[in-house]
C-alpha cells in the first residue's frame, strides 16, 4: 500500500550564481515546491535539509518564515538528498505528521573537492601525497571495468554527449550546449580515460520536495507521484570504494547494488518495470557502470544499448533526461532532489521537449558518492 | 644531497634497498589492512599485530593524476606550470589491494596484469629544501 505521496517540487536553477547564497537558492526552491503543491510554508509540519558547504540549511526559515516547525540538518555525503528524502518520508509513516518538505542546497567552488582525509577516516598521508581525490577513482573504477567487460572510450562519449543534449533541453541546467562525441572525446584527457567534458563538476543550487501521507494527496493534487521506496546503503568490506587506499581479496557488491535490491524489494518493482532513469553520473564511466549496478543491463552490454540509443530520451530506457551531473554539476545536497524533481516531472508528462513519449509510470534514481555511500528512490503513478 | 623525510612515520620502512609497506592483522580473524590500524573492519577486535606487506604484485587498475590537486590536503607546492602529473593505481598483492602512486615517465605503458615492485620516492618539498618521499610502486623491467 502507497503511504506516502510526493505532491510538490521545486528547483532553483544549477549553476554559478554569485550573490546568491546557498540558504536563499534554497528559499527559492522550496517556494517554487510550495505552490507546485499548492500551499504555505506555514502548512509544512517538518523538513530535513541537506548541504555540504552549510552547516545550518535550517537557516533557510529566515526567509521562508520562522513557523517554529521542527527541522533537521542531514549531511550524507553524494547521498545528502537521499537521506533527506528517506528521513522525511520515515516521518510520515511513523504518523506524527501528514505534511513535510526535503529540500538541499549547496554553493561548491570550482574544481574537484578538496577536504581533510582525517574527516573521512584516512590519514593525512593519503591526501599530503595527492591521492585524496574522487575523479581519480572513478577513472579507476571505469578502466577496470572497460577491462573486464569490454567497454571502449566511445561509449564513454556517448553518454557523455546524450547527456549535454539532453541538458539543451532543460532550461534549469548548468552546461546547455550540445557537444559532439568527437570533441568530447579530444578534449584533455583529466584521469585516464577520462576527459574534460566526461566529468560533471561541483557548482550551486537547490531543490525540494513537498511530501504528505499517501491518503490526503488527492486534497492537493489529482495525480500524486507515490514515493514507492527511498533506500540508503553505505559500502561493505570488500567493495571498491572511493577515498579508500585498500581493498582486501574478498569481494563485495557495491553500496548501490544493496541499496538497489533493497529499495526493488520494498516497491515490490523491478527494473523491468522502470520507465525513466536518473543515475549518478559523476563521470560518463560511473552512468556505465550504474547501469548495470541498478539492474538496467548486464555487464559489457552498455556498450551495444548506447551504441542503438537505448538510453536516449526516445529510447527503451531513457537515463538522465534533464541532462543529469555531467550537465547539470552537482550542488552535492540538492543533487538527489533535482534527480527527484524531473522524475515527477517526467510521470506528469510535465518536461516539455525532453518528456519521454508515452505514458510513463515508474521512476527510479540513485546517488553514490564519497566515501561508499549510495541512495535509492523509486516513484510512481 | 638533499635532506629527506618520509611523508608518514610507520608508513613504510625506509631507508632500505627492499623498502616495504607496513600494514596489521587482526589477531582475531587474521584479516589484513592498510595502512595498519589498532581495530579490524571485518570482526571488529581492537587487538592487531604490525605487518609488512608484500613488496611485489600486479596492476589490477590505473589512472593519470593530470591536474593539480588542491593544496590543502596535497602538500606539493609548485606552481601549477610546473605541475608533474603522475600515475595512480592498485596493485594487487597476496594481502590485498593496495592504492599507489605508479613511479616512473608519466608516459610509460600501463597494463592491467603487469608486474609491480615496490619502491620509494620524492614528490614533494618542504619549504626548508627537504624533500619528502613516499611509497609507489613501478613496472618490473621484462
């Protein structure tokens, strides 16, 4: 039984904005979710928010109305937004509330992110040396898997270009311009084998969610979009994981795959049930990979999917239909919820020249990120 | 010569012609890490033994570091013109595998499977002229 419904969403654009804060693009994503839902801030019971570069996302009441409501700050790395997510939708099934907001934002400076490897429990050492640094195991993570499963560095540009094609169409994203799969694979080469135009890359934004219990969605909407599971799960001994200088002889499945199984499981859904895909593209190899990891394909056979255009917006399995990371970039708190905006978008038929054609009915995203934790969500009609 | 320090106390066993890395084992259920820590993340136990590690494997995956990292956390501090990119990798050992700066011309060959040795060297100075080293491994010479 469907107990909790999304009935708003709400997006301030991705991109660089300067003087903006991080807590004001968050006002204006969850004012843009209120009135998606049709009601006030003073309507909303609770909220969790999400962000990396802010300590107090809370703050955000200064702008949106301080109505005493009780709110609480999530941090869970790439998966900051899932855990947002999943907190809020736990809090309506536990009854206390009918009414909640997720939301996440964040300001990144350029570049790749730098932190203290002693946060993330790993000595100095591993970041004075200059192997503190997520692009690089990504690019690690892909070359193995290449190996493995046969995957060539033309796929790689495939997703990439799908991606900046795909993000031309959506007027919220951060890189709007087409690019050819030849330039993308000519440009300079970051960590091989990947290249310039095959990362996504740390900027600003935010987005929310307005959620409700399932049985008062049809007072604020027609067509809720159930939250169908909402799953976080964080590496087991044995993955390959980022921010990680050992991996021992025994293998694990990676924290996406759990997480991925769990939150099936919970849907009672599987990935032949799926419509529309939002994956975690950090790089051009990470969708590769994520699609198998989900369960959209087996391993090595992304590379005859992409080349048939399987994946495109008109495809049998349309991934990243807003252009995902890579044309997006990644406000780490906000990224899950912008995958979670255009979800609901795409089951309203709601996203304009990259709405995929018919009648879609299920959604499904996933994070993963530093330091091997991944998060789930599947939606639906 | 230049003064030279390594980046790490404990980390590897330096100066020596057959450096090694130092890791632990659990004395509970034998399970290996790196770098060597007092708590096993498989059982649990807060008892470990320290460890050295094999000094030769194979390539089990590789990158290019191409760009500069930021410093902090990276202590190199030439400026970006001067920056020299360098390999990274795991090198699978009997223990495990375990991540590395790849020693040698940034433009050698690397192969998934070829065999690797440990060595140790500089990548870093301190401001007083030190230079700082640490552990990489390189291809064995066929």
């Amino acid at each position: 039984m469907d107990d909790v419904a999304i009935i708003g969403v709400g997006l301030h654009p991705f991109g660089r904005f300067p003087g903006t804060s991080a807590i004001e693009m968050g006002a204006k994503a969850a004012r843009s979710a209120l009135a998606d839902a049709g009601i006030t801030w003073k309507d909303v019971q609770f909220a969790f928010a999400g962000s990396y570069e802010v300590d107090n996302p809370d703050a955000v009441v200064n702008y949106l109305g301080l109505t005493g409501l009780p709110f609480t700050d999530v941090y869970n790395g790439c998966a900051t937004a899932a855990s947002a997510l999943s907190q809020a939708a736990n809090t309506i099934r536990l009854g206390e509330y009918d009414i909640g907001m997720a939301m996440g934002m964040d300001k990144h400076l350029p570049g790749a992110f730098a932190a203290d490897p002693v946060q993330y429990g790993v000595p100095s050492w591993y970041g004075e040396t200059g192997l503190f640094l997520t692009p690089k195991f990504f690019a690690m993570k892909i070359q193995r898997y290449m190996y493995d499963f046969d995957i060539t560095p033309p796929t790689l540009a495939r997703v990439a270009a799908k991606n900046y094609r795909n993000g031309a169409r959506n007027p919220n994203a951060f890189r709007r311009q087409e690019l050819s799969e030849e330039a993308i694979l000519q440009s300079p080469m970051v960590n091989d084998p990947l290249t310039q135009y095959m990362f996504c890359s740390p900027n600003e934004g935010a987005a929310a969610v307005v959620l409700c219990r399932a049985e008062i969605a049809h007072r604020f909407t027609a067509a809720p979009i159930y939250l169908k599971a909402s799953v976080v799960r964080t590496r087991r001994l044995g993955a390959f994981e980022v921010h990680s200088p050992w991996v021992p002889p025994e293998r694990a499945d990676s924290p996406t795959v759990d997480a991925s199984r769990a939150a099936y499981e919970i849907a009672g859904l599987g990935p032949e049930d799926v419509d529309v895909v939002q994956l975690q593209d950090t790089d051009a190899g990470a969708e590769v990979i994520h699609m198998a990891e989900n369960g959209f394909c087996k391993d090595g056979e992304q590379e005859a999917l992409l080349s048939a255009g399987g994946t495109e917006i008109g495809g049998s399995l349309p991934i990243n239909t807003d252009g995902g990371l890579i044309s997006n970039g990644e406000p780490i708190g906000a990224s899950g919820l912008r995958q979670i905006h255009e979800l609901v978008l795409q089951l309203r038929r709601a996203s304009g020249d990259r709405q995929v054609p018919g009648t879609p009915r299920v959604g499904y995203s996933q994070l993963y990120g530093a330091p091997g934790t991944a998060g789930v969500a599947i939606v639906s009609t | 010569m230049k003064p030279q320090r390594c980046v790490a106390q404990g980390l590897f066993e330096w100066p020596s012609d057959e450096p090694t890395v130092s890791g632990s084992r659990c004395d509970s259920c034998s399970f290996v890490t790196f770098p060597a820590q007092d708590a096993c993340p498989r059982c649990g136990a807060v008892a470990t033994t320290p460890i050295q590690l094999a000094r030769t494997g194979t390539l089990w995956t590789w990158t290019r570091q191409r760009f500069q990292p930021k410093n902090p956390p990276y202590i190199g501090t030439e400026p970006a013109s001067e920056f020299q990119p360098y390999g990274v990798g795991f090198i699978e050992l009997p223990e495990g595998r375990i991540e590395a700066r790849i020693a040698g011309d940034i433009d050698q060959e690397l192969r998934i499977g070829m065999p690797m040795e440990l060595t140790v060297v500089p990548f870093a100075t301190d401001a007083d002229g030190t230079e700082v080293l640490t552990y990489a491994f390189r291809p064995i010479e066929s």
